[in-house]
C-alpha cells in the first residue's frame, strides 16, 4: 500500500562562511540545528555554491584535521578536489565524482583544489555530507571509496524528461557500487520544466530533498534554489514535480536510533567515547 510523504519543514540555507580558503560554504542542515531523529543518519551537509576562483599557484583548500565516529561524503559538482588521508587514502574528485570517506576509528585528512583545477582557475561548487555510523562501527578501520561520473547507474524516464543517478543503494532494480553501513538511498534528479516523477522509498527512512538549482514542489509546496525540505517520516513515496529546469539531491536513510554525541571532528554515541577520542 502506497501511503504519500509530506513536506513537515523547509530549511534555508544559512550565511556562508570559508572552511579554509578554499570552500565558500552555506551549512544547509547539521545536527546541531535540526532534531537528529528526523535527519540521521545524516549529520550535517555544507553546499558550496558555485563562485569563480581565478588561477593560481598556490593551494586552496583545507590543512590536516582529525574525524572520528563518522564518514564524509564530497561531491564535486564542478571543479576538482584532490584529498589525502591518513589512512593511506588519496586522489582527485572530478566533476560529477563523488568520495566516501569512513574515518571509523580515525583518519587525519587534508581537502585542496586539484593543482590541475587551480592553475586554470573556473567555477566551482561542491556539497560536503556527514553520515554518522551505527554504534558497532564506530572504531571499524578507515576507508576510501572513490567514485567518478561514470561509475553511477543513470535511468532515465524518457516520458517526462528526467534522469536518476543513484548515488547510493537502490531505485527500482538499479543498484549504486557505493557500500554503506546502514541503508541510505542517494539520487541526483536532472529533468526539465513540468517533468515529475514518483519516488519511492522504504517505510520509516527519512528523507531529505535539496534543490540544488530551479524550483520542485511536493504536493503543492514549493522547494526554492538552495532550501532543503524534510520530508514526514511516515510515507513510502512522493511526487516530485520540476517547476524550473532543475538539479535535485534526494538523501533517504533508515534512521539509528542511538544518541548522538558530537564535538568538533568527532561525533560519537556517549561523552565518555568523545572524551576518548581528544587524547
């Protein structure tokens, strides 16, 4: 039985701020902010917006910094990011890339323009996900997984016009290469004006759905550039409707159900556990 999702809040993005020198960035919605119960396991997400950087030699970005009890994802949407961690992980994110990172246990890692990307100097926008990690995987051994544009199932629904990429987990029976450690659907919806489409999703996930450029509408509700909806927790599906030509993230994960205690870098489930992780 089909029962609809509904839109119970509309976030807009908040003042930018630099994280580094290399990264014009709007917190759309972090756990500080929302209740954690109607966004885990998702944590935060930064958007960078697109901004022209000129040429350069010199690297613009982020220096070494810790994570622990959690992974991040970098999606290049233009531009390149090049990452290295201390978990022997490393590489250039090409536009429409994507790397998921689990600190785990703990990584350092540092986050620059590709020297490739800065000699030319362009257009740049990237988002950057934090999805927390079930209790028992919170200490599991870092990881890198690197994904480039091709490496995303695309479908595409000639009837109206839109296409899916699936970023992670499945739509219908296309499944994403990404491995995750809780189930997480992830699309990114491309389509022109008036197209629609039918989403559906398990029961009891959360969903988020940000509109990276145009304008959508969930029964009747407007989604403006840059606002992100939360979605009802009830519900297994919604019709997204494309008002503008439009770029779209839809983020779905099963929530945890554990507490969420975060300082800085570090989002564990108890203070003790964060404590642990400064020494």
């Amino acid at each position: 039985m089909t029962e609809k999702k509904w839109i119970e809040k509309i976030v807009a993005p908040r003042e930018k701020h630099w994280v580094g020198d290399g990264f014009h960035v709007s917190t759309i919605f972090s756990m500080h902010s929302e209740d954690t119960e109607s966004i885990s396991p998702f944590l935060m997400m930064d958007h960078a917006a697109p901004k022209y950087f000129p040429p350069t030699q010199r690297k613009r970005g982020v220096g070494e910094h810790p994570h622990r009890g959690f992974e991040t994802v970098t999606f290049a949407i233009k531009g390149e990011v090049e990452h290295r961690d201390s978990g022997g992980g490393g590489g250039t994110i090409t536009t429409g890339g994507i790397q998921w990172m689990t600190a785990g246990s703990g990584v350092v890692h540092d986050e620059f323009h590709s020297s490739k990307f800065s000699q030319k100097g362009g257009d740049f926008e990237m988002i950057q996900l934090w999805v927390n990690l079930p209790s028992k995987f919170k200490m599991t051994p870092p990881r890198y997984q690197s994904f480039e544009k091709g490496d995303f199932p695309i479908i595409y629904h000639g009837d109206h016009g839109m296409s899916v990429k699936v970023i992670a987990g499945t739509f219908g029976t296309v499944t994403s290469p990404v491995k995750t450690f809780s189930p997480i659907n992830m699309y990114e919806l491309n389509g022109p004006s008036s197209s629609h489409l039918e989403i559906t999703l398990p029961v009891g996930s959360n969903t988020l759905v940000f509109q990276l450029s145009g304008k959508s509408s969930i029964a009747d509700q407007q989604i403006e550039k840059g606002n992100l909806a939360i979605l009802s927790k009830s519900g297994n599906s919604f019709n997204l409707q494309l008002l503008e030509e439009s770029k779209v993230m839809i983020l779905s994960g099963e929530p945890l159900g554990e507490p969420v205690a975060a300082y800085g870098p570090f989002v564990m489930n108890t203070r003790q556990e964060l404590m642990e992780a400064f020494k």
